[in-house]
C-alpha cells in the first residue's frame, strides 16, 4: 500500500478534519489514494493541503467510491433495510420525495405570496406540514440558495437514476418524472445552487391583472 504505483487509485471522501479525521485523510493522501474532503469549517480542511475541499457532504462523497465520517454528531441511527443495494435503492426513493416536498413547497410558497398573504405565515404552513422544510426558510422566504445544503444538479443526477431503476419494473412515477423536468430546468440555469433555487422559476411569472384586483378588493372589503 505505501507503492504508490502499484496502488490503483480510488477517491475517498472524508467527512470530518478534526483530529481524527485529519489524521486519516493525511495516511490515505500519503498511501496514495485521489482525496475529497468535507468539514463544517471549510479553512481547516484547505489548510491540510490534501485535495479537493468540497462545500457540502454531499459535493465530497458525491463520486467517491469509499465514505470516511469522522463527526462528532451528523452519523445518525443504523437501520438494516435488506441485502446488499437495498440502501442505495432506498436513497434514491428518499431523494426522489426530497424532490417533490420540495417543488409543491416551492410552489404553494409562492402562489401563497401571490395571493396577498404574508410570506412567513406561508412558510410557517408548509414548514408545519413538513417539519424538514425548516433548515431551508431562506430559500423559500428570502431567495437565499447559498450556502448549499444539496446542489440542484446533484438531485438531478439522482431523480435520473431513481427514475431508471423506476423503469424497470411496472411502477408508475408521473409525479416523480415531472419533479425531474422541473428540477433539470433549474439546474440547467443554476447547478451549484441549494435545491430551494425552484422557486425561483415561480418567482418571475406575475399574477395575472385579474388576480391582483380580487387580492385588492378583498383587502378592502370592496367588490367590483
């Protein structure tokens, strides 16, 4: 292992640089092996010199073939969910639901803005609904897409596989296959930015004069 030419390259992610997870990455550069590396303050792990520094866990470990974590608190419970690939299977299944909670988030948040109501009671709805929605309010509420907790053009890497393994079995998915034209648009005009970026396509079509009039009349207790 310390023959670097003998060594056939493959890229680990390393989430963590503290300590421990400094520690390892440093032994797996030095055995060789193509580095990416993820920690919650960016500087520490530039300053290790390693390798690409990635913005999010997700960015690192996104074309790794092996996941280090070394965290003090992101691991989470384990849960057994059958043979080998069956969480692989599972986790485009979850990210396929991350697209769609969030595009009728996106949706619901601005058609509610739209129709005179203040945009944190909305967001207070959908959050209320769907408790996950919180760690992205600034998305929705005040179009702040940085810094990235899931790349658009991640998801879409993953609505593209969901949707192949999807195909090969008699499962209907329209939902799921209109999320990924939604989500690839997005993506297509701005991949680096955090999921809550559909919104913005919502953002730019104004209600129509018919819509604002009633919105108004309604306000002041007139009628036409």
């Amino acid at each position: 292992m310390n023959d670097k030419s003998s060594t056939h390259l493959r890229r680990i992610a390393i989430l963590g640089t503290g300590k421990m997870g400094s520690a390892i990455a440093t032994r797996l550069f030095d055995a060789g092996f193509e580095i990416a590396l993820w920690n919650r303050t960016r500087s520490r792990a530039e300053a290790l010199g390693l390798g690409m520094v990635a913005e999010t866990p997700a960015a690192a470990a996104g074309d790794a073939d092996i996941i280090v974590s070394s965290l003090t608190s992101v691991l989470g419970s384990m849960r057994h969910v059958g043979p080998l690939g069956s969480a692989a299977r599972l986790k485009l299944v979850a990210n396929s639901m991350l697209a769609d909670v969030v595009l009728a988030a996106a949706e619901l948040q601005v058609a509610g803005e739209n129709a005179g109501l203040d945009p944190d009671e909305v967001f207070w709805a959908l959050r209320r609904l769907v408790p996950a929605l919180e760690p992205r309010r600034g998305g929705f509420v005040e179009d702040r897409h940085v810094p990235t907790l899931f790349a658009l053009r991640d998801l879409r890497k993953d609505l593209d596989l969901a949707l192949a393994l999807f195909g090969r079995s008699v499962a209907e998915t329209p939902i799921t296959r209109s999320a990924c034209e939604l989500i690839g648009a997005a993506a297509a005009m701005t991949p680096e930015l955090d999921i809550t970026a559909v919104a913005r396509p919502y953002r730019r079509v104004r209600p129509s004069p018919t819509l604002q009039t009633a919105v108004a009349s309604g306000a002041t207790g007139k009628t036409e």
